[in-house]
C-alpha cells in the first residue's frame, strides 16, 4: 500500500501579507514560507497510516521552485518516506499541477493519493478534484476521517452543516479538512534523518507536460478595512444608532 502526498510550498499563515501597489499580485518578498497547513495533514494521515502498519512506502510530492526542497524535508522529517520535486521557478495553477501529479500518478502508482482541501495562498480548492477527474479515480474531498480497510476506504466529509460518509474503491484520491488530525512537529533528529532521505528531482518536461499558465489574473485587491465600532451606553441609543445607519427601521 503506497500512499503519495501532494504538498504545497506557501506563505506561513501567520505572515500578514500586502498587495502589490499596482495590484498585479501578493508581495511575498522575503515572507517566512511554509508546507500548507492542509498537506501538514495530508502527510501527518499518511504518516499514521504507515506507523499503523496499513500503508508500506509514503512518496511527497511537490511543484515548485528550488526552496521547495525546504519544505519537501520538513515532510521527509514528519516521517514521509521519499520525495520528489519538479522543479519549475514560475506559478503553475491547479491544472498544471494536476497534469503533472496525474503523470507522477501513472509512474509511482499509489493506491492512495491525499492532497489538502485547499492550498491557503490561492484558495483555489481545485487540485485534488481536477486529478480525480483527469485519473477517472473517485474522491473524497474534505475528509475529517478516514478508515482503510483491506480493498475500500472509508472518508466522513465535511458538508456545508452536516458530515457526509462515503466509500471508495481504490486506488483512490482524498483531500484533507482541518480536523482530519493534528498534525505533529518533527524532532530534532528526524530533521537530520530527513537529510539522508532520497528526494529525486524531475521538470514538467520530463513528466511532458505544459504547465504554461491558462488564465490571465486581472487585479488582487485587498478586503475592506473593517470599519471601527462604536460603544452605547443603553439598548434604547443602540436603537437609535441602528436606525440612524439604516440598519433597522
Ligand atoms: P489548490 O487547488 O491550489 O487550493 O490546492 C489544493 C491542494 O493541491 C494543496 O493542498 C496541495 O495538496 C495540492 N497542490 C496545489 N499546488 C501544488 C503544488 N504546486 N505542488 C504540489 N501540490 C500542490
């Protein structure tokens, strides 16, 4: 049982990030990057799977530039067995990635293939359904369990006010929610075991796929500035506040 691991060098979540003057992009400057807290879990279930005794080989993947690296060992120090980087300096949508993990799919054939629900710097939540569809695999998006038994997998989905359960034949493709489990910091020595570890490095070429972006990004715009508040001193002038701005009549 292999399980590969789709992971996604971006922005440390506590980084407060700025829009680009002309409006083009994100300044992420010399931000603090990190592995998207959504593949922390992907590699985390993966990691528990095989400490469990169900899963025998857990392969990390990513796309991106040369630091990728960097965040392929804090995967590699979490307990993933191997890596593979495929290098490309630029921006690769989801389609891209999807192209070139369904390639990297055909050649590792795992039974399993966990991606996060969502990468946090672009939130496109596309990834793992496009490689669904381009491997004809079945997935189960937004898992907050997932039980493997001999030829099946179990996945509870998170749905909009509810849980969802399903099960899927494999090989078979899951994506992660938050609550799937928390995922564990790496020691110290399995920072340095992660060192030694295999991580092969490929392009989209070798794999033969054109990751030449498809969409032409118009404008990035900052959220509004939340408005300050303003304190009342009794319900009858909160009333009165709420009708002066319109908010009840
Ligand atoms: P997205 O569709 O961009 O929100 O990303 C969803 C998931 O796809 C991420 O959580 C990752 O598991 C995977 N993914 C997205 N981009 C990459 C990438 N460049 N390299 C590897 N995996 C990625």
């Amino acid at each position: 049982m292999k399980i590969l691991v789709a992971v996604k060098r971006v922005v440390d979540f506590n980084v407060a990030i700025r829009v680009k003057p002309d409006g083009s992009g994100v300044d992420i400057g010399n931000a603090k990057m990190s592995l998207n807290p959504f593949d922390e879990i992907g590699v985390e279930e993966a990691v528990r799977l095989k400490e469990a005794g169900k899963a025998t080989e857990v392969v990390v993947v990513s796309v991106g530039p040369a630091q990728v690296q960097e965040t392929l060992r804090t995967a590699l120090a979490m307990g993933a067995d191997r890596a593979i980087l495929v290098k490309h300096e630029d921006y690769v949508e989801p389609l891209g990635v999807a192209k070139v993990l369904k390639e990297v799919v055909t050649a590792e054939k795992p039974d399993i293939v966990i991606l996060g629900k969502q990468a946090i710097d672009d939130d496109c939540n596309q990834t793992g359904q496009m490689l669904a569809a381009l491997l004809g695999w079945p997935q189960g998006t937004f898992a907050s369990k997932i039980d493997l038994e001999d030829s099946s997998l179990t996945v509870v989905r998170e749905a909009d006010g509810g849980l969802q359960t399903v099960r899927l034949s494999m090989p078979t493709i899951v994506t992660t929610d938050l609550r799937l489990n928390e995922p564990r910091y790496a020691s110290l020595p399995n920072i340095m075991k992660a060192k030694k570890k295999p991580c092969a490095e490929m392009t989209p070429a070798d794999y033969g796929v054109d990751v030449k972006p498809r969409l032409n990004l118009i404008k990035t715009e900052e959220p509004l500035r939340r408005q300050a508040g303003v304190k009342v001193s009794s319900v009858s002038e909160l009333v009165v506040k709420l009708k002066e701005t319109g908010a009840i009549r």
